[in-house]
C-alpha cells in the first residue's frame, strides 16, 4: 500500500530530526531478512542508545539533502536501514557486526562519521577495535601485573623462610 503525502512528510521529518541529532550513521542491507531477526537488531541497538531505521531510498536521499549532507542512497542495492549513533560513535558498529557475523543477510555497507562517508571495510576495522572499558581493564592489567610479581616475589621469601622455621620446630 503506497504511503500517502503526509506520511511521507513525516517519515521525511523524523528523518531529518534523527540525521541532525546523530554523530554516526551506519548503512546497512537488510534485504531478506526476518522482522524478528530486525527486531533483535533494532533492540540490541536501543540498549545503547542507538536506533535503527528502515527508509525508502528517495526519502533518506531528500532527508540527506535538506541536511548538507552529500551522500547518495542509491548506490547502495537492496532494502536498506540505518542505524543511528546518538551517544557513542562506535557502539553500533560493533553491534551491527557482531550481529551480521549470526545473520549473513546483514551486511554492513558503510558509515558516515566525522563529516565522510566511510566504506564497509572501515566499519569492520572500527568494530574490532576493543571497547574503551577493554582498553582501560587492559591498561590497568599493565600497570598492575609487575607491582603483584613483586608482591608474589615478596611473599614467596616469607613462605620459604615459615616453611623452613616450621620444619626446624617439628624436629
């Protein structure tokens, strides 16, 4: 059933709301995929304050253009979506990949952050990229690992000496 004139300005406008509040927006290929396999995808998301949206092509080419922003739906084949970054740039690239590593018929075809237009190969390398908790653990992990082999160092002299004075007791 075709949309009617008001409801494509209102798809137009919420477009528009959501392209000026992002600061990343991920392409994605959803064709054949189940609603609830994009329903799981649009949950995950909103979990970390992303969303997840399902345009006609000629609609985000508008909504993209009454934004300054030159980037061409078209090119891109299929049913497309995208997914908004609200609060943190990369939390729905690894989203995104994680989920289309479960469903082949996601597929990742771009990003656009920082003012460019990114391909898919970039969004995987970002994805990969650990989570700043991961690197603040891993980094913490660093400092801390020789200050406890000292310890350790430390604390195995003592054994030995109890050890030692132990069997010199029991004798």
């Amino acid at each position: 059933m075709p949309l009617t004139k008001q409801e494509k300005q209102n798809i137009l406008k919420e477009l528009e709301d959501r392209i000026e509040r992002q600061k990343a927006m991920f392409f994605l290929s959803v064709q054949g995929v189940k609603v609830g396999d994009l329903s799981l995808l649009r949950k995950n998301l909103k979990a970390k304050e992303n969303e997840l949206k399902v345009a006609k092509k000629t609609l985000l080419k508008i909504a993209l253009k009454n934004k300054g922003i030159d980037i061409d739906p078209e090119i891109f084949e299929g049913e497309l979506a995208l997914a908004f970054a609200f609060k943190d740039e990369l939390s729905p690239a690894k989203i995104i990949y994680d989920f289309s590593k479960k469903n082949d018929k996601v597929k990742i075809l771009g990003a656009f952050f920082e003012k460019e237009m990114k391909n898919a190969e970039d969004v995987v390398a970002l994805a990969e990229i650990p989570s700043y908790e991961e690197l603040l653990r891993r980094f913490v992990y660093t400092l801390n690992s020789p200050i406890s082999k000292f310890v350790n160092v430390l604390e195995s002299n003592i054994k030995g000496l109890i050890v030692a004075l132990n069997a010199i007791a029991n004798k």
